[in-house]
C-alpha cells in the first residue's frame, strides 16, 4: 500500500499562485509514476500533470502547460505541482496519484494504483 497525502491548497486570487505537495509513505517512493489530477463540481475527474521515476519525463494536460510545474523529490518522498497565473476555472479538489504501471507518465486515471484524500483550491476572480 501506498499513503498519499496532499498539502497546499487554499483560496487564492487570480494571477496568484499555489504550491501543492504530496507526501508519500509506505511503499519506495521512486518506484512509482507520480501525477496530479483534479475534479471540479459537477464535472469528471481529469489530467493535471504528470511525473516518472525518476522525474525524467513530464506530461502535462494542455490546460496546465505554461502554467504548471509538477516535480518530485525522491529523497523526500514527496511530488509538487506549482501553479502559477491560477484561473478562476482552475477551481476543483486536487489529487495526488501513484501509480506501478511500465508507462513513464499515464494520464488516464485507471493507471494509477493509489489516491490520496484531495486538497482544495479555489480561484476567485
């Protein structure tokens, strides 16, 4: 098993910007493929941004590029999305994923093992 546990959101403005962490425990972190995906009300969950390994590679949803940086540590366990020029439509509950699978940075859903709880981020405008 894999805990995740997110950290970072809040109620910003627009054109402000969020640093959310994830730190993880229980299996080697670095074995996993980390991403960020979020849900807003009344919509489906979707694809922030991924993280490999070894943080080599990087996928991001078109929304994010140019906005967001997603990073990992491995010697702290723990992955960071970094978003800047937030966006009221950027408001949603964001989740932290771990994922075993051979792909270096799936942005489907259902190749990721491990949820953590969500974090809130709200974009007033």
């Amino acid at each position: 098993q894999v805990q995740l546990v997110e950290s970072g959101g809040g109620l910003v403005q627009a054109g402000e910007s969020l640093r959310l962490s994830c730190a993880a425990s229980g299996r080697t972190f670095s074995n996993y493929a980390m991403a960020w995906f979020r849900q807003a009300p009344g919509k489906e969950r979707e694809f922030v941004a991924a993280i490999s390994r070894s943080g080599g590679t990087l996928a991001y949803a078109d929304s994010a590029k140019g906005r967001f940086t997603i990073h990992r540590d491995n010697g702290k366990n723990t992955v960071y999305l970094q978003m800047n020029s937030l966006k009221p439509e950027d408001t949603a509950v964001y989740y932290c994923n771990a994922g075993g699978g051979f792909r270096p940075t799936p942005s489907s859903r259902y190749e990721y093992d491990y949820w953590g709880q969500g974090t809130q981020v709200t974009v007033s405008s």
